[in-house]
C-alpha cells in the first residue's frame, strides 16, 4: 500500500511540474488577468505543499488543505481546469510504467 501512496505522490509532483494532467495532457492556458497569464501563480504551486495523503481500508486518499484547490480541479465558464488527481492509478504510457517501475524497485530496494 506504501509504493500506491508513493505513485500517487509522485503523479501529483509531476502534474505540477510539468504542467500536465495525469493522462499526459498539457493544461489549457489560464484566463488573462490584466493582460499577463499568470501562469508562474505561487497558488498554484503552493497547493502541491498542502496536499495530504493517507490510506484507509486499502485506499489511498489524496485530499488539499487549501479550499480553492477545488477551483482548480473543475472548470467554470471561461476558467480552465488543471486536473491534478488522476481519476485512476494506472498510468498510461509504457515509459510512465517503466518509470513508475524503477522508481518503486529503488524505493524497495533502499527501503524508502
């Protein structure tokens, strides 16, 4: 149960990072403000320092602490959403598996 909540972790750091949802896609640009797209917001990044994770009855949960992380998992007339909680646990790609599967044999093996 450990390596999902690790998975889960790193899904969530690389949604961030990338700037992507966790099926690959890049996030849709934000909403002008004031004629700058503000896409280097601190709050944005602020939320992946809040995000909480725990495992009850074999389920991993991932839960933010900031309230308007939900405003940026769903999308309201012209603002976009940027989807960082996968909907599944499986990754898609082969090279995301393979990643996935490395990085979980190092943490296995450095009993991370």
């Amino acid at each position: 149960m450990k390596s999902a909540e690790w998975a889960l972790r790193e899904t969530v750091a690389e949604c961030f990072l990338y700037g992507r949802t966790p099926d690959g896609k890049t996030w849709q640009a934000r909403i002008t403000v004031y004629g700058d797209y503000r896409d280097s917001n601190p709050l944005l990044f602020d939320l992946l320092s809040y995000m909480d994770y725990r495992t009850e009855d074999g389920k991993v949960i991932a839960t933010n602490k900031k309230p308007y992380a939900f405003y940026h998992l769903t999308p309201y007339k012209r603002r976009p959403a940027r989807v960082f909680l996968p909907s599944s646990t499986a990754p898609g790609k082969l090279s995301d598996r393979m990643k996935l599967g490395v990085s979980r044999a190092i943490r296995s093996f450095f009993k991370l």
